[in-house]
C-alpha cells in the first residue's frame, strides 16, 4: 500500500492503559470522543498489545462502541508481538513500575504462529473494531536481548517470521498495511532492506534535539520508496517539554549537564520568540524529509484539539535561524529542512 495517505496527527494510546497514571473510564472515554470530535476525517489510532497489556486496546474498542463510531471512520494500528497471559504476581512483570493497576500480565510473542496470536487477541479485544495497519513491536529490544551473536541471528529471523506471518494476513485482505516501529532507527534500516513495508515508525530519533545526518538520509530513502514516516515521541520521552526522563531513561542535572544546558536555552529562545515548546518539537519533527504523520499522546481531553493544531503551527524564521546559530539544531539541516 505506497503512498499511503494518513492525517497529520494520529493519537497513541498508552494513556488508555494506564501508563503511569490510571485515568478513571470516564476520562479515557472522554479522550476518545474527543479525538473523533476534532478529526477532519478519519481518526488513526495507534495501540498495542503492550500498552497495558492488552487494556489499551480493550478500553479503545469498548470507547468506540460506546460513541457508536463506525468501524469505516476510524483506522487502528495495532503493533504486534507481546499477549496478554493471567497476571500471577503483585505487579506484571513485562514492564516494572511503568503501568498502574493493571489485572494481567503479558509475554512477548514474536515468531509466525506468536504474531498471529496477538494479532487475534488484539482484534477479539478490541470487539467490534479491528487493526488494519499492523506491525511487529519494539524488534529492536527483542534483539538487544539476545545473549549471543548466534541468539541474536536467531531472534532476527524469528522477526522476519512474523512479517511472513503479517503479509499473509495482507495477501488474505485481513490488514491494509504493514510496518514497522522502533527506538532504534538503524532497526528499522535493516529491516526495510528485508521486509516490504508500506510505513514506519521512528520513535525518539528525529527530535529537535536529536537529528543525526545518517538517519535524514535514510528518511530521504524512505521517501523515494514511497514508504510513509510517522514520527514518533518527538519529544524525547518528555524531555524536551519538561519531563525529568529522556527516551524513557531517568537523568539527572549533575550527571546529565550537557541536556539541562541545551533545554535550557531552547527554553530561552523559546520564550524570546513567543514559542512553546511543544510547538518547537512538533513542527520540527513535521518538517522532517518524508514524514506524513506525527504520533501524539494525552491524557487530558482538552490537549486532543490543541495537539491536532500543533502541526500547523507558525514558527518565526529568527526562532530557527538563532537555534542553528545557537547551534542547537544543525546547521546544515536547518538550511535545507527549515
């Protein structure tokens, strides 16, 4: 499916289930009538089987039903590859101390007949909706969990097992579309040498604050493939918009000095140039070469409207042009992307 053509926000969902926070159902369904209320067309949700073990999707599919929105107005991307199992133990254990009351647990599932498994349960979970864009999940933490080289060869080809497995539920007309999503762009390069994708993920990657020269040219392959580029946390974790983690990982000022001093004067620019911050992130990473859509997540229902007009939103030449010469962005991007 090249050229694919997707709105230029798409809402994640791991704040459905649970992440860090559990939102009462009362919030969470609020969010997602709120996301079909602003969509200009049709609304693109992406989940997972991870995000809460399976709650995510369970809470997105019962939303739905609820607000009565057609299956044909709404399209669900579901990365594959971790399922839902009986949650024995205080707290699940796929994830420690990232999700909140949670009442199962889940167990990574990446192989042909594995990926298959949780590309049913995700669609028996999301009950009248189901997945049409599909993806295996995270394949660059399953292989940074390999003990050797050899175990590494063999978890690379359990990956390419379970894309085998999802371009037969496209040849059978069950999904529109296969992709790919990782931390790790370098990943997700060697996979689309091996694996025919219509779309990709980058998640942490092309930032304002992080854009490196290797992985704009791959962007630039991407784009003459016609294989469309959603950007992903775009905010490094939350850094960048005041968040004490970056990609996800604690830092601290005394040991982490070099990003607190370059947040800190992206802050100032920010503020001399009537910028928020946010506005700062999403543009730059909408800017991006070949990127169609950027993912964003909430879970406050008055962001949902406020997030889909950040693409949109105008950023003075001088912002850019002191941030280059400030030497917070580069340079050279910055003159052919900006």
């Amino acid at each position: 499916m090249k050229n694919m053509v997707l709105p230029k926000v798409i809402f994640g969902t791991s704040g459905l289930g649970n992440l860090y926070v559990a939102l009462p159902e009362a919030i969470k369904l609020a969010i997602v009538d709120e996301c079909i209320k602003c969509s200009p067309g049709q609304v693109v949700f992406d989940t997972a089987g991870k995000y809460g073990a399976g709650l995510a999707l369970e809470v997105l599919g019962s939303s739905l039903e609820k607000l009565n929105v057609n299956p044909e107005d709404v399209l669900i991307s579901n990365k594959l590859g971790w399922l839902r199992t009986e949650l024995k133990t205080s707290e699940p254990t796929f994830e420690p101390g990232v999700w909140r009351n949670l009442q199962h647990d889940a167990v990574q599932k990446i192989s042909y007949p594995g990926i298959l498994e949780c590309y049913e349960q995700g669609n028996s979970l999301l009950g009248n909706y189901h997945a049409e864009m599909v993806s295996v999940h995270d394949p660059d933490e399953y292989l940074l969990a390999a003990e050797n080289e050899i175990d590494q060869q063999l978890r690379y080809q359990d990956i390419l097992d379970a894309y085998r497995a999802l371009h037969d539920l496209k040849r059978e007309g069950k999904v529109k579309s296969i992709g790919v999503g990782a931390k790790d762009w370098r990943i997700i390069a060697k996979i689309a040498d091996d694996v025919e994708l219509d779309w990709v993920m980058i998640a942490n990657s092309m930032t304002i604050h992080s854009h490196p020269t290797a992985l704009l040219y791959f962007m630039l392959t991407l784009q003459q493939r016609q294989i469309a580029i959603i950007n992903s946390s775009v905010f490094n974790g939350g850094f960048l918009t005041g968040s004490s983690y970056y990609n996800y990982q604690l830092t601290d000022p005394v040991k982490d000095p070099a990003l607190y001093n370059w947040r800190e004067h992206f802050y100032r620019l920010c503020h001399e140039h009537n910028v928020k911050p946010v506005e700062a992130c999403v543009v730059f990473g909408a800017k991006a070469p070949g990127v169609g859509s950027i993912a964003l997540n909430t879970t406050q229902v008055e962001r949902v409207a406020q997030n889909i007009a950040l693409p949109d939103a105008v950023i003075p030449e001088e912002f850019w042009k002191e941030m280059k010469d400030s030497g917070l962005i580069d340079a050279d991007y910055a003159s052919r992307f900006l």
